[in-house]
C-alpha cells in the first residue's frame, strides 16, 4: 500500500526521499511524489507511475532542501493521476496520508465553503485545507495538528510539513503504521523502517494516537490533548540490502528459493528432542493456553489459506475444534465465538486493516482466552495487540505475491497446532516425535522442489495460451489448490479457481475442455484413489491434466496428462511442499507474459486499508 518517507537533516535530503520511496516500491503503488521546503517555500513533484518517473521529473530539476516528505500513492479515493498523487498542499502546508479519511466529504464542503479550492479527488487533501486553515487562523503547525486530529474520522499515518516553518516535521498515527529514524542531528520518518536502513538502524515505532514533532536535533512524541509520550529507540539488525534482488530478477524468485531457509529459521529453536518448546510462545503462554478448548482463526488472502490448512491439522490431529473466516467478513458481522476460545490472526505484515479489526472485534468477546497472532513484523500493530506472538522469521518479504510468508506460516501454525496436541492429550511423546521430524525435513523437500525449476519453466510454457485453469485438491491441499490459483490470477492476470476435487462433478466440469486446463496437486494418502477418479473425469471430457503427485503415486505422464513428480513427503509437510512447484509456475507464466511480476497491477503488499 501507499508509503511514506519524510526527512529532516543539515543535507540535502531528496536523495533519502527518493531511495526511500524505491524501498517502498514493493508494496505495490500507482504514483509518486515528494514535497520539500527550499529557498523558494513549498516545491513539489509528482508522477503517475514508478517512482524512477519521479526521479527523472527530480532530476530535470533539481531540489535541494533540508526538510522533505515523499509518498508512493495506491490510490483509494480518486484516479491514479498527477493531481491525485501525494504531497496535497494548501498554500505552505504539505501533507502526505496513508489510510482513509471517512469523513472527507463533509469536511471537504465545509473547507469549500470556507474559500479552500480542491485541486484533487482524493479523501487526503481536506487534511492540507484543515492545517492551513488553523495556521491561518494563528495557530503553529504543531498546534494545527493537534486541533484537527480530533476531526477525521477513519484511519491516518500523516507526514506534514509547513515552508513557514522550515525546522520541523510533524508526524500522527492512528490505524496506519509510522515509525521514525533517529539519526545524529537529522531525523526521518517512514511507514516501514526498511526505507529508511540506508540512513539509521535506530527506529522508535509510533504507537496508536501518537504525534511526532521532528527536529534535526531531537524529537518529541506526544498525543493530541499535549501529554508527553516515551517511547522505546530499538536498534534493527536488518542489513541495508535486505530489500536487493541478489542474482535474482524478481523478488518474487528470490523469495520461493529462499523458503528451504525461511523455513528453517521458523523452526530454529523452537523444537528440540523431538518436541516443540513450550517457551517458543512466550511466558505467558503456558497460563493462557491451559484454558483454551477451541481455535477460531481469522486472516485475509494468503494467510486465511493457511489458517484453511491448519484448520484439518487442528481438528485431524490436535482433536480441537477450529474455525477459519476471512478478516473482512468476521468484523462486520455479530459472531457467536466458543467458549475458550484461542483466537488466531495471521498476517505477513501485521499492519493488514481488516485483521486488526477483527482482532478488536473478537477482543469484545469474554470467549477469547488468549489472542495469538502468526507475523513476520515483529513491532507491527497485530503484534502489540495480541497476547501472543509467534513470529514466522522469514525475513523481509518485497514481492506483494506472497511466497515465503505462506510456507513460513504453515510452519508456525503446524508448531502452534502441536503444542494444543500434546496439551490435549491427542499425540504421545512418540508421535509428536513424527510430526516434528516432518516438519524438520520441510527445508530439504523444498530444495528437492526449487531444483526442478526448469521443468517448471517448461511446463509454464504450455499454459501460455490459456486464458483460465482449473486448480483442484482435497482435505488441506484444497487450500494449497486455492493459494495456486490465486498465485496465478495475481501475477499473470489469468482466471483461475481452485475447487475441492470432489466438488467437480457439483458444477465445475462443465466448463472442462481442451481450453480449460486442470491442475491437480494430489500427495499420496487415503484420498489418492478419489483423485485419480476425478482426474478421469476431466480427461473424458478433453480436459488437459497437469498433476502434481507424489513420484510413488502411480500417476504416469500419457497424452493430455503430465505428471510432475513431487518428492515423498508427509502429512504435515505436503501443503508446504506443495506450494512450491504452483508458486514458481505462477511465476514463469508471468515472466513468460512479460506481467509486472512483483508489483502486479491494481495490487499492493501489506493492506492497511479496508
Ligand atoms: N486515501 C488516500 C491514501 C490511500 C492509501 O493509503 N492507500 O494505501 C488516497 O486515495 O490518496
């Protein structure tokens, strides 16, 4: 979603800004600017498109200033265009926003009444009109922003600068992550710290209802009403290249060949002996968890395909009854949540809007024993909120496609799933031995799969003509069907559903034909014979077959079938191994097309509005 990067320093900062906004490039974005305070008062530049554009708009003509704000817009409110692209200003004010400010309209009638004219569609640029209209009236910037917060309603991380005041940077937060750079005599800001790693490793993270003043010498927190905040400085170890493609030409690749490690770090000191540590939840787990008698879990996109996965671990071998919901759906509606209940969000970012409201919605409930949250940001938003905190340890994720985050979770949610196990007295000390020596060969099973990459390639080849495909599975690698074809619809804009294989005959086959074809992952299993049954039905009708099968399965390669071997796994690491071959064939199929791959259109990467 949108980025934000401000700056205050004794250099010229439109460098920052711009190497910033091109670590924030990932996220997914349709137009870019920056606004800085010169020897001429406010200037700005904005473009439609990538953020190169707005470098090249920088570069024909230059700015040097000590005090910026830039932004990567993904627009909600108005078309992607120049007028709509962030900085808004009204006269000297400068204001970036990411969020959405739902009571726009109303507040933008009252400005134009006021005199203020609207130079754009979008929601953001009342906020300018509203600064301007306090500073006009006497008041500081700092001032300004503390009256108007109380006034927008819906979610806000703000950056705003005034050229009348050209020696500080105000910031606010409230539903959209802000953190701040500490540096020596220059300050910054972000909405993600990655943007700002070339510059300082030192980050203090904005809390809910936090204003920030920045000053090239120091800084202050507070919240609207004045009352002083302190707030940790924590110091990240991240590297300023861990946002580089390395040798790979996408993000996306360097991703899914990065899982064999990803995965073991999820695992990394979290079981020992044949056993998962109780302490990999925390201290207070232990207490929290001794209530717990069911599992309602709740995410959006990719991740609520992996809390779908899960939920057949939770009730198959944990003998727990669980729940899976879309985020956006369960906070809206009055739902009824079981007694002891551990309530799940899972979350790459743990900034994603509809499963932080979820969270405060499930948090109304006197049934939610322990809220557990399953994220790769360890200071995100989800994380603070929860109880629990199991980090999935994937390392920075940049392609908005999400690949590593999903196995990661999988693996998360399987230790969080043996833990209940044991606890339950479903497994013994002998099985829990078996499913978390599964879970250890995940890495090398996954390095089996990337080494087949080529013949990926190949068979990506044939899908290129193909306007639709039809992905099936069944028990858990139903869900692994639905995160493939959602892979292929995000990056290679072709139509694709995943059903429960023995849905097919329900509905689906009607459309099989020699144009529609059929990808089946089918892992050996009690299910096998099913599988293959409802394969036949697909090559009765001219259906072309691609199956994904355990090398030992039986399934031979013949006209119409392919047969792709997959290493023989096991029941807790099939959904994880699975991924990998329908993950990379998503991703040569848009290569092969020439897509965006990792910023495909109309997308973006950690979703912080609605
Ligand atoms: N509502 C603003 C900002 C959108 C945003 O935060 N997207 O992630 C706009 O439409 O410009």
């Amino acid at each position: 979603m949108c980025g934000i990067v401000g700056a205050i320093a004794q250099r010229n900062v439109s460098p920052i800004l711009i190497e910033g906004l091109r670590r924030l490039e990932y996220r997914g974005y349709d137009s870019a600017g920056l606004a800085l305070v010169g020897d001429n008062g406010l200037q700005r530049r904005r473009a439609v498109g990538k953020v190169a554009a707005l470098a090249d708009a920088l570069a024909a003509s230059p700015l040097d200033s000590r005090l910026g704000i830039a932004h990567t817009r993904w627009a909600t409110h108005g078309v992607p265009a120049e007028r709509n692209s962030h900085p808004h200003a009204s006269r000297t004010v400068a204001v970036v926003h990411n969020g959405i400010i739902e009571n726009h309209e109303a507040l933008r009638t009252r400005l134009i009444d006021a005199g203020y004219a609207f130079e754009s569609e979008t929601d953001t640029e009342v906020v300018a009109h509203l600064l301007q209209q306090q500073i006009d009236a006497g008041s500081s910037l700092r001032q300004a922003l503390c009256a108007i917060l109380p006034e927008l309603r819906g979610a806000y991380a703000l950056a705003v600068i005034d050229a009348n005041s050209p020696d500080h940077l105000l910031l606010a937060r409230k539903g959209s992550p802000l953190v701040l750079g500490v540096g020596i005599g220059e300050h910054f800001a972000a909405s993600d710290a990655l943007a700002l790693l070339p510059v300082t490793n030192r980050f203090v993270y904005l809390e809910e209802g936090d204003i920030a003043e920045l000053r090239a010498s120091g800084y202050e927190i507070f919240t609207a009403d004045g009352t002083m905040q302190q707030r940790p400085v924590r110091t990240s170890t991240l590297s300023p290249d861990a946002v580089d493609k390395g040798p790979y030409r996408h993000f996306m690749t360097k991703e899914i060949f990065e899982q064999p490690v990803a995965l073991a770090q999820t695992l990394q000191g979290r079981t020992a002996h044949g056993r998962v540590l109780e302490a990999c939840l925390g201290p207070q787990a232990e207490a929290l968890l001794a209530r717990v008698r069911n599992v309602h879990i709740v995410a959006c996109g990719t991740s609520s395909h992996a809390g779908m996965v899960a939920r057949y671990w939770f009730e198959q071998i944990a003998r727990v009854p669980c729940q899976v919901e879309l985020a956006s759906e369960f906070r809206y509606r009055n739902p009824v949540i079981a007694p002891d209940t551990l309530f799940i969000t899972i979350s790459q970012s743990g900034e994603t809007a509809d499963t932080l409201e979820a969270l405060r919605h499930a948090r109304q409930s006197a049934n939610v024993a322990a809220a557990l949250v399953i994220c790769n940001a360890p200071e995100s938003s989800l994380v603070r909120e929860s109880d629990i905190a199991l980090m999935t340890h994937a390392g920075p994720e940049r392609s908005v496609a999400s690949t590593k985050a999903f196995t990661t979770q999988l693996m998360a949610l399987a230790l969080v799933m043996l833990l209940m196990a044991r606890r339950s007295g479903a497994i013994d000390a002998e099985r829990e031995a078996e499913l978390v020596a599964q879970l250890e060969a995940a890495p090398r099973l996954v390095e089996d799969v990337l080494a087949q990459n080529d013949r990926i390639r190949q068979i990506a080849e044939s899908l290129l003509t193909k306007q639709n495909a039809l992905f099936l599975g069944r028990g858990p690698m139903w869900p692994v069907a639905m995160e493939g074809a959602l892979k292929l619809k995000e990056v290679s804009y072709v139509h694709a559903e995943a059903y429960a294989a023995g849905e097919l005959k329900h509905g689906p086959l009607a459309l099989v034909d020699e144009d529609m074809p059929v990808i089946a992952v089918a892992p050996r299993g009690d299910l096998l014979d099913k599988v293959k049954s409802n394969l036949q039905e697909v090559r009765a009708r001219g259906g072309e077959l691609l199956v994904f099968a355990d090398a030992e399965a039986g399934f031979r390669d013949e006209p119409g079938v392919t047969v792709f071997g997959m290493p023989h796994g096991a029941e807790l690491t099939d959904p994880i191994v699975y991924t990998i071959p329908l993950q990379l064939l998503a991703y040569h199929v848009a290569v092969l097309k020439g897509t965006d791959v990792d910023q495909p259109r109309n997308l973006a990467k950690s979703v912080t509005v609605e």
